[in-house]
C-alpha cells in the first residue's frame, strides 16, 4: 500500500511511533469480517463459531469471508454485514436512550447504521434514514425493506430540507461524509482519492451539514456524529466547533480497556471521544462522539407515535417508503410486493407459505421460474428459506411466475 507522503506524514505523528507501526502492519493482515444478527429475526446466531463483538449484542466476527450474495439468509434480512467498529453505535444507543424516541438517521446510506439504530432503540422509537443521494438512497431503501422493522421511514432530502419543516427529533445520528482515511485498508481506491484539500473540504461540508440539521434536534436532544476518517479536523475540531459554536455538551460513555478504542488525539483537548484504529482495535476506521444539544425554550419533541404522519405532511421530503408495505396495483389485480413479504408486520397468514431448498431459493433470488410442489394452491404463494421470507411468486399450476423486485436479483450465481 503506498500511501500519500503527506497522509503519511501527518497521521504518523498523530498517532505516535508505536499506533503507527501497528497501523501499517494492519495492511499485512486479513480484514476482519463481521456481521450483526437482526434480532427482529432471529434468535438464534447462524454463525455458531464466530467471535462475538463485545461492543454490540449482535455482532459476531467470522472466521473467514463468505459469499454472502448467495446465502438466502442474508436477502432475508437475516443478518446485515457490518464492520465492527461501526456496531459501537449499539452500545452508545443502549447507553444514552431509555425511552422510546423520534430519531433521524441523516446520511444513512447503504443503511447499516439505521438498521442498527433501529434495532438498539427502545420499543416505540421511530426512526427516519435519510440519503441525499438517490442512487444511494435506492440502496438505502433495499436495505432498510429486508430487514423488515415496520418503524423506519426512507427519504431522500438534503439536510437543509429538513431545517424546513417544524419536525424536532430527540436523536440525530449525523455518520457524516469525510475523506475516508478509515477505507484505505478495505478499499484501496480511497487512497487514490485522498488529499489535504480533500480533507479541508470534507470539514467544510460537514459543519454545513451540521448547521443545517441543527434546528431539527429538540432542546436536551442527542447528536451522534462519526466518521470514518482519522484526522482531527473532520474529527475532534468538528466535535469542538460543534459544542462552541452551536451549543452542546459532550457526553461520555464508559469502555473497556480491553476494547482498545483510542481517546482523543487533538493536543490540549482531551474530550471524550471514540476512535476505532485498525492494529489497535479489531476493527477499520471509525470515529464517534456523543453529544447533547443545551436547553433551551423549545423541550417538546415530535412524538414517536405522530413522526409517520409529521413526515407525510410536508410535500417537499421526498418519502420513499413510510414503513407501511403495501401491495402494487396492475390493473384491478393487487399483487403483494417483497416489502410485504419481508415486512415484521406482515400478515402471514393471508397467503400460503412455500418452502424452498438451497438451489430453489437461489434460483429465486435469481428471477428465474420456479415449480412449486403439486398441492401448492394457485394464486399469490410467499416462498421461504428456513422459515424466513423471501417474497412472492405467483402460482399457476405448472410454473410459478417469479415476483422477487428485478433491481434486488443475484446477478452471477
């Protein structure tokens, strides 16, 4: 890995001789694989000789990379592939909210930080992922439908249109976009991107972002900022300007030794802080601080139970799906969509079930035609995999019309 001279030489001395080392040698060593069990789903670990995540109640690290693409479970919303580091959200989550709350994931593309936040949320919170990027957003709404939570909505807003509506949430999770120094060891082509102006940039961008979602987050409420950069000025500066210059108050949580998370590495600051440094923890890049916007004169929130219908109410948030899976119309026939199918709040009992083996569910997950056993009724038929969901087909007797979404399908079996 050649890294830039200047990252090299930056980074180096913030780090100190020793965390260098073992950062650079991190670059010789396998990436470690996790994944996070959704819970909604599963009670069980499909992994059972995987290391547990000691920072997150779902995560486990694997032996070794698998081909998840064709394992059924994961299009199920079984499980979510997820880099350890970013699971420490969890245990902030189950450290700092107690009460079901309206919560707003803002740049929350390709959706493993929402999934999460969701599932670490007490009963009753709801959450809406947001993505700017409508590609992105696309993915995001993949995702979040697979899992299947009733209680997530899907928009695609910048964050300034939000600051347009009278919506206040009691927690905002801000995984802002910085210059990605925390991807060179899993996605080389980062390094190619990488330059000091780069990172001024990405500063920039996120104070922007910053004080454009600031006026949505109740008085009292919570800011989780992160990154996945290591350099102090998307990181520790940001989290300072933050509290200076917006108003908050810096909260801690209390870690383990043995995690092996690094404070903060800004001189003359030592706030509680949280960065993730491949070689010193098990983990890629991540950074996280956890703080908590000063009271002021508006302490009322939107309420879990009205944020569906806040959200709805404002023409300009563009809502790709409210959390609610309805069938699509095509003609005067309604045809059950996947998110139905995969919904928690599926009635299930509406339609007859389908088993599939291993090559039957890959063959579906691929669109391709199925036959159904004889005594399958016709009609709409929700096809499983070990129990779990997959989506529909519709059954005519000799075939089974494939109905699984064309852009989610395995392209190379």
């Amino acid at each position: 890995m050649n890294l830039p001279q200047e990252f090299t030489d930056y980074t180096s001395r913030l780090f100190g001789a020793a965390r260098w080392k073992r950062f650079v040698q991190s670059f010789l060593q396998e990436t470690p694989v996790s994944v996070r069990i959704n819970p909604w789903k599963s009670a069980e670990n499909p992994f059972p000789n995987a290391d547990p995540v000691p920072w997150c109640r779902q995560g486990f690290w694997l032996k070794e990379r698998r081909r998840f693409t064709v394992d059924p479970l994961f299009h199920a919303g079984v499980y979510y592939v997820q880099e350890a580091a970013s699971l420490f959200l969890d245990y902030v989550l189950r450290q700092v909210v107690t009460a079901p709350v309206s919560a707003l994931d803002l740049c929350a593309a390709p959706g493993g930080k929402s999934t999460l936040m969701r599932a670490a949320l007490p009963q009753g919170s709801v959450l809406v992922s947001n993505e700017i990027d409508r590609r992105r957003a696309n993915i995001l709404l993949e995702n979040i439908l697979k899992q299947g939570h009733p209680d997530v909505l899907v928009t695609h807003n910048a964050p300034k249109d939000f600051a347009k509506t009278n919506l206040l949430f009691d927690v905002i999770l801000t995984d802002a976009p910085c210059s990605g120094e925390g991807l060179f060891r899993r996605e080389p082509d980062a390094v190619n991107e990488w330059s000091p102006q780069n990172v001024h940039f990405c500063a920039q961008r996120q104070r922007q972002i910053l004080s454009d979602i600031w006026p949505c987050l109740k008085d009292g409420g919570l800011l989780i900022y992160s990154t996945c950069t290591f350099n102090t000025h998307e990181n520790e500066e940001t989290v300072r300007w933050i509290a200076e210059e917006l108003g908050a108050d810096i909260l801690s949580v209390p870690v383990f030794s043995d995690w092996q998370i690094t404070g903060s590495l800004l001189a003359h600051w030592q706030q509680p802080v949280y960065r993730f440094i491949p070689g010193t923890t098990r983990s890629e890049g991540l950074f996280m601080a956890i703080l908590r916007k000063r009271e002021g004169e508006n302490t009322f929130s939107t309420l879990p139970s009205s944020l569906r219908a806040q959200v709805k109410k404002y023409p300009l948030l563009h809502v790709l799906s409210d959390g609610i899976p309805q069938p699509e119309a095509k003609g005067r026939e309604q045809i059950p969509s996947a998110a139905q199918a995969l919904s928690l709040a599926a009635q299930e009992a509406e339609f007859p079930r389908a088993e599939l083996s291993l090559e039957e569910a890959l063959r579906y997950l691929h669109r391709e035609t199925l036959k159904l056993p004889g005594n399958t009724p016709r009609g709409f038929v929700l096809v499983t995999y070990h129990g779990h969901p997959l989506g529909f087909v519709k059954n005519l007797g000799n075939r089974a019309n494939n109905l699984y979404p064309k852009p989610w399908a395995i392209r190379n079996l």
